[in-house]
C-alpha cells in the first residue's frame, strides 16, 4: 500500500500509533493520503496529499489506490453540513467540504466502489472566492463544537474550521493557523480588510488561533464553539463575557 484514499466520514490521524494518543487532524472522505510508515496490521503513518500534513490512522479507514487518482484532487466536494450518501444498501452521512473523486451525474467512486450523491455539491473550479460566498458558508457551521484537531460541524478546530471553509472555495490551506499565516498576503491595518481575510493571533511568543473576517469589526472563529465576536485593532473581545481574549497578530489575503 503506497497511496489510499479515506473511505470513513472522518477519520482520526493520531500523533502516534495508539488509539489513546493525541488527535491531531481528521481527514474527510475521498481525501486521499500517501503511505509513509506501516506498523503491524493496524496502523499506518500517513500524509495528507492536499496539505502535507502527517500523522498516524488505522487502515481500515482507508482504500488502496494508484498514485494518479491519488495525487489528483478531485473539483467536486459536499456542499450540506451533513450528507447521505450510499453504495447499494451501505449509506453513510460525510460532512461539509468532504471531496468526490470522479463525480459524474450524482455518482462518485472509490476504486470500485460507486456511491450516489444525495444533497447539494460544489465544484471547486466554478466558484470564485467573495464576500457572499464566505457568508453563505460559514454561517451554518455556528454554534459548531471546538474539538481539538476536528474538521467537521460535530467537531472543529480553529484552523480546521478555516481550512474547510476554504476547501470549499477552491482554495487549498496548510492545517495549521501558523503555517496558514505563511500563505497569502499581508494586510498592513483592519481598517484595509475585507470579508474572508484571515485574521492571527499570538500569546506573544507564536501564532495559536486564526479566524475569518466578516468585516472590519467582526470575525467568526472556533473557540468554545464556532462563534462570532467584535474584533479590532487590538484583537477579539468576548461578546457575552467582555473580556478580551486573543490578541491580533496579523491579517492575511488569499484572493
């Protein structure tokens, strides 16, 4: 096994081969991986193709599959918060952002196995990056849970949630918020941002939150929960409790 794909509608990957050890990344179905390490049976060290990221998974999560279909990532992915889709009398419910190989007609494959597509899909190619489109797409993830590593509305991290929102708009982001803080280009002051900036913060050593802009006086961002605070030159003020909890680093443009 050299490459494979996620047939599970997230899976965890580990930072080590143990099912009690830290998650620190999930990846969605069809998102595709290469084989880097295989211990015993049961795991396999694994990097993400669309972003590089590394960790451990079960096996079992995964299908095998040539290093062409791998390395090309696939312009369809789902478009609802969660859905159905099924391979004859086998279904299963994949989140937000999950990729399609191969869709064609409401069908998508993974090696043999075609699945059909229930509920609304986006291709990648066909939907430029804007102020109507971030709304559209981040409101529905509120209220979301934090969960550490998470990539999906049962579970979401900061720069998860960032990276989904942004798969979805064709734009492929590393994982991290301090590595996603490397992309882009800067944006000197707040009062210059505009809606889908991404917006850093420090604990005065290095980056640990990112959030999406809504406008210069607005940011939505998974902390607690997916939420939406008041944000200014300064950084993000609690908007229940008052209090200021991130302090603003930097501002990135990606389009």
């Amino acid at each position: 096994m050299e490459y494979a794909i996620v047939t599970v509608p997230a899976a965890p990957v580990r930072r080590k081969a143990r099912h009690n050890k830290e998650m620190v990344n999930q990846l969605l179905f069809g998102e595709a991986v290469k084989i880097l390490k295989i211990k015993d049976d049961t795991w396999v060290k694994v990097q993400s193709l669309h972003d590089g990221y590394e960790g451990w998974m079960t096996r079992s999560l995964l299908e095998e599959t040539d290093q062409t279909t791998a390395e090309t990532l696939p312009d369809y992915v789902t478009a609802g918060m969660m859905n159905r889709i099924s391979a004859g009398s086998q279904a299963l419910h994949i989140p937000a952002g999950a990729s399609l190989p191969f869709f064609d007609e409401g069908k998508t494959r993974i090696s043999r196995k075609e699945y059909t597509v229930e509920g609304p899909v986006i291709n990648r190619k066909e939907h430029a990056p804007g102020a109507v489109l971030v709304e559209k797409l981040v409101n529905p993830w509120l209220n979301a849970p934090y969960l550490w590593g998470g990539r999906t509305p049962l579970g979401v991290d900061c720069s998860g949630f960032v990276q989904v929102i942004f798969k979805l708009m064709g734009l492929d982001l590393p994982r991290d918020a301090w590595q996603q803080a490397q992309a882009g280009e800067p944006v000197k002051k707040l009062s210059e941002a505009q809606t889908g900036d991404l917006v850093f913060f420090d604990d005065k050593e290095e980056i640990v939150h990112v959030g999406i802009l809504l406008n210069t006086e607005t940011v939505i961002h998974a902390s607690g929960k997916v939420r939406i605070d008041p944000i200014d030159k300064k950084g993000i003020t609690h908007s229940e409790t008052g209090k200021r909890i991130y302090r603003l680093r930097a501002i990135r443009r990606y389009w």
